[in-house]
C-alpha cells in the first residue's frame, strides 16, 4: 500500500509537511525543548531520510540518525494532520526498525513530546515494544520530553 523510500529533501510536499512538523513542535514545547530537525538537520551523513507515499500522494515521513555504530535514533516522525490514522506512520516505523537491524544496531531510541497531543505517539511506539528510559545521547532530562528505547536483535 505504501511506496516508502529514501527522500532526497527537495520536494516541495516534503518541505511542507517538514514545516508542519516544526510548527507543531513549536507549539506544544518551548523552544529549548524542540528537538526536531529541519532541512539541514536532515541531510546530514548520519541520518537517513524517508517518505512514504500512495496514489493520494505524501502520507508521512521518517528519519534514522547512526549516534553510534550500534545504536540509531528515530526522528522525523510526521504524518500529515489530514492523513493521521491511516497506517502511514506504523509502516515508517517498521520500516526504521527492519533497517536499524540490518545494520546490526543493538538499540533503537527516540525523543518525543510529554503533551498529552503526543499520547498516541507514546501508544504506538509501546505496541512495537519501546520502554520508557532515561535521555540518551546529548539529551538531558527535561519534563517537555519523553524519552524511550527499543533493545534489537540483529537481522
């Protein structure tokens, strides 16, 4: 149902629902509690960057970032307002996790919102197995985050 793929960042339906994104997160955190990545943020060589779409057009977004050569981070979580609870975002992130095991990661992390606008994110992530933990990487504790991780096996 989904062609997911990698994005190479220049489409406008992609910068769009990259600005929804941040417009949102700027919305429900402070400032010094957004942790979303714009375009710049995106093309770096650390993070891998993909769309999913289907006959309608871009139905949501994912990105994997390596922090280390076992251990990556799941960012750019987004499905469009207009395409939420349709399957987009399940099958991005089952997507990031089958790649996070290819490349032989042992541990697969996330930041995310504590604003009850982000519970269903928390649902989900939950129902693929994450577990609430301490921040991770450069992250520090902040009460405008929810941080969460998913131990791998390899491929």
């Amino acid at each position: 149902m989904w062609r997911i793929e990698i994005d190479d960042l220049t489409r406008p339906a992609v910068h769009a629902l990259l600005a929804e994104h941040l417009q949102d997160m700027h919305a429900l955190s402070p400032a010094e509690s957004v942790h979303a990545l714009n375009l710049d943020g995106l093309r770096v060589p650390e993070v891998t960057f993909w769309t999913a779409w289907d006959d309608v057009g871009l139905a949501g977004s994912a990105a994997l970032k390596q922090l280390t050569p076992r251990h990556g981070e799941v960012k750019s979580m987004r499905t469009p307002t207009a395409r939420r609870r349709q399957g987009a975002g399940r099958a991005l992130l089952v997507h990031v996790i089958d790649e996070a095991r290819r490349r032989g990661y042992q541990r697969l992390s996330l930041e995310t919102g504590s604003h009850p606008a982000f519970l269903a994110a928390h649902r989900m992530y939950e129902k693929f197995g994450f577990q609430y933990c301490e921040p991770f990487g450069d992250y520090r504790e902040d009460p405008n985050s929810v941080f969460m991780m998913l131990l791998l096996e390899a491929a």
